[in-house]
C-alpha cells in the first residue's frame, strides 16, 4: 500500500468538467490590446471568416495560413505580399501570440531543452524540445499549473493556475518547430505531457490539436500526437466518440484503486472499474491501442505484486506499458525504481502477453519533469 506523503485536498468534482470554465475569454490579454484575437487561437475556417468579414478573398486568409505555419513568422509585418490595408486591419484588430523566453536550459546529454514561457498575465508555463535518434517531440502544456493534484509531480503540487487557450498551446508547438526550423529539422511529434491535465481543458486542446494537424499548416500527423491523461473518464469517452485518431496515454501507477488513489486524487472520483471500461470504449470506437504510463516509485509500486495485478488488468486491452522510473520532487519523497527492478516488473508484464517498455530518464539536471522548472524558477 502506498502512503501518501502530501495528499492534497481532492478537487470539487465540477473540477474535472471537460469545458472550459464560463466566461474564459480565449482572447483575454493584459499586456496586449484586449480586443484584439490572437491569430493562433484560428482555424483556417475561422481565419477565412474573419477576413471573409473584412472583404477580403480566401486567397488571402490561405497567404496569411501559410505565412503562421509554414513560414513561422514571428511578426504581423513578416506576412509577405500584404495588402497595405489588410495589414493595418491584422494590426489593429489581432495579434499574434507569441510566447517569450523566460528561461532556457539544456540537458548535459544534450537530447533535452526545457523553456518556461511567459503568458500575457506573467503565469509560466512548460515546453520541452526532445530530440533522441534523430526523432524530434515537442512536449507542451494544456494548462497553467494543474488541478489534478498527483503527489508525486511538481505541477500537482503547485495547484491550478488557470487553462489555456487554444492560440498558448499551438504557440508552443510552433515555438519548438522554429527551432527544428532554424537547424533544418521539421517537427513530426507532439505530446501533451507537459503542465495540466489536457481533457480538463477539453475544447481548447482539441482545437489546438485540429490547427497543429491542419495539412496547409504545420500538418502533424495524428498518429503523431500522443494525448497523456490521468484517468478523467467523461473524456475519454468523449475523446473516443470524436474523430481525431491522436494516441491516448493514460497515466494508471497504480493496479487497485487503494494504489492509484493514494497517487492520484482524480482516482477516487473514477475508480479503475469506470477508468477500465471507458478504455475498453475507447479502444473498441478508436480501434486503438492505449498506451498505459506508470511511474515506478521504489518499494511503492515497483513490486511484484503490482506487476502481476498490471498484469491481469490490461491482458484484454490492447494495450502497451511505458514504464517511467520517477522523476523526484521536492514535495514528495518517494524515489525512482532501479534499473533491475524495472527489468524484473517488465519481465511480469511480459508473462500476460502485455508488451512494454521502460522509458530512459532524460534532462533530470534541467528539472525535465512536468513542473520542475517552473517550480525551481518560482523559488528563486
Ligand atoms: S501528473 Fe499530470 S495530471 Fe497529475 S498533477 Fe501532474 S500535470 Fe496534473
């Protein structure tokens, strides 16, 4: 049985809806005009309508698409071949969202570079640039803090900020594809593990994802994008009634409800009973496997008894394990699973035909772990 070191107070259960808070204004600014859209909370669709609106063609909204995604400009006037009145338009009625550098840093194995970047309102979120054998991944956040309250993670332990807009999370794709883009790499995988719990920020996520995948733009392919939630069941189900064929990830760590319970506060909301049926939905509408994420804290929940009870829990579900050894934080004393201890609980898996793999531990000395950096720059 796990003990909880910092349990915190479970979330009302209004918490986990998956929509937006009412009245969240996507466009919301403080420090630049309020009014004013950002451009990257568009779709095409919304772009051609809006300059539809103005009077213009959508040879132009297409010129101004490709100029966002393709080209990656970081300025309204960097759009060429503007009109002279459709750009003083763009300029006096939107913005583009960019999302500056508050601090920068790269791991010594050189596969990791963290940013933390700056909202309007000065919140902070995380992005993460991978690059291992030659394949690229940007890992973002959905959420500023987050309201999920897993013990053993540092966004968990710094509470909820508040959600993003669609326009913030698809500014941080763009702002690791410039990057690839300026070493003469293009961005082929997005993963959203990063800051918050993504199906509580259901509605923006989702769009964000439709503008990243759109195949005028920066044409992610969904197989591409893995979307990684701790359990909210309404949207997984939801998730699996949609179109979009993203690959889901769902962070267990636990193989009875007492497990998951004392890690994850959402757990006590939907036992494993709900949590397995909606992925037994998922996998059945999606006809997709499901990744399955647990982190392997030592002597908690890296034993043999819990491999086995993995074990029995997934063996219908086509399903794989990433086994991750954790990464430690100041609020939680656990600590990781060593590497024979990892082999040995991937060695059970493999007796119930569930394949897996144990995930390398990168960028610890630049606080890779979901909220690390944050947290480390707020206690400076
Ligand atoms: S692990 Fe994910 S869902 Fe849990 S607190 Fe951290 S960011 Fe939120």
């Amino acid at each position: 049985m796990l003990t909880p070191l910092s349990l915190k107070t479970l979330p009302n259960v209004s918490q986990y809806d998956t929509h937006p808070p009412s009245g969240y204004n996507l466009t919301m600014q403080t420090d630049v005009p309020n009014h004013t859209i950002n451009l990257y909370d568009l779709s095409r669709r919304e772009l051609r309508s809006l300059l539809s609106n103005w009077g213009y063609s959508d040879f132009y909204a297409a010129r101004i698409w490709d100029a966002l995604y393709r080209q990656h400009v970081t300025a309204l006037c960097g759009i060429p071949d503007l009109r002279p009145d459709l750009l003083a338009s763009l300029r006096k009625e939107t913005h583009l969202g960019i999302l500056p550098v508050k601090i920068a840093t790269d791991s010594n194995d050189g596969f990791t570079r963290k940013f933390l970047l700056r909202l309007h309102d000065r919140q902070t979120i995380e992005a993460v640039l991978m690059t291992f054998k030659g394949r690229a991944t940007a890992c973002v956040s959905t959420q500023a803090g987050c309201a999920m309250g897993c013990i053993f993670c540092a966004t968990g332990q710094m509470g909820f900020k508040r959600h993003l807009s669609a326009g913030e999370i698809v500014a941080q794709v763009l702002h690791v594809s410039r990057i690839l883009r300026d070493r003469g790499k293009s961005l082929r995988n997005v993963v959203l593990m990063g800051m918050g719990e993504p199906l509580h920020n259901y509605d923006a996520t989702m769009k964000a994802l439709d503008i990243i995948i759109d195949h005028n733009g920066l044409a992610i392919a969904p197989r591409h994008i893995t979307l990684s939630t701790v359990g909210l069941v309404p949207g997984i189900r939801r998730l699996a009634d949609e179109e979009r064929q993203v690959r889901l990830a769902v962070s267990l760590h636990g193989a009875s409800d007492a497990e998951r319970q004392a890690l994850i506060p959402p757990a006590r909301r939907w036992p494993l009973m709900e949590l397995m049926d909606a992925c037994q939905y998922y996998s059945e509408k999606r006809k997709r496997r499901i990744f399955f994420e647990w982190t392997l804290i030592a002597g908690e929940n890296d034993t043999t008894e819990q491999a086995h009870a993995l074990g029995q829990l997934l063996q219908t579900l086509d399903a794989h394990v990433n086994l991750i050894p954790l990464n430690p934080t100041v609020g939680f004393a656990g600590q990781p699973a060593h590497e024979k201890g990892a082999k040995e609980f991937q060695a059970i898996l493999a007796q119930y035909g569930l394949p897996s793999t144990v995930r390398q531990r990168r960028g610890i000395d630049i606080a890779a772990g979901c909220g690390q950096l944050r947290a480390r720059d707020s206690q400076s």
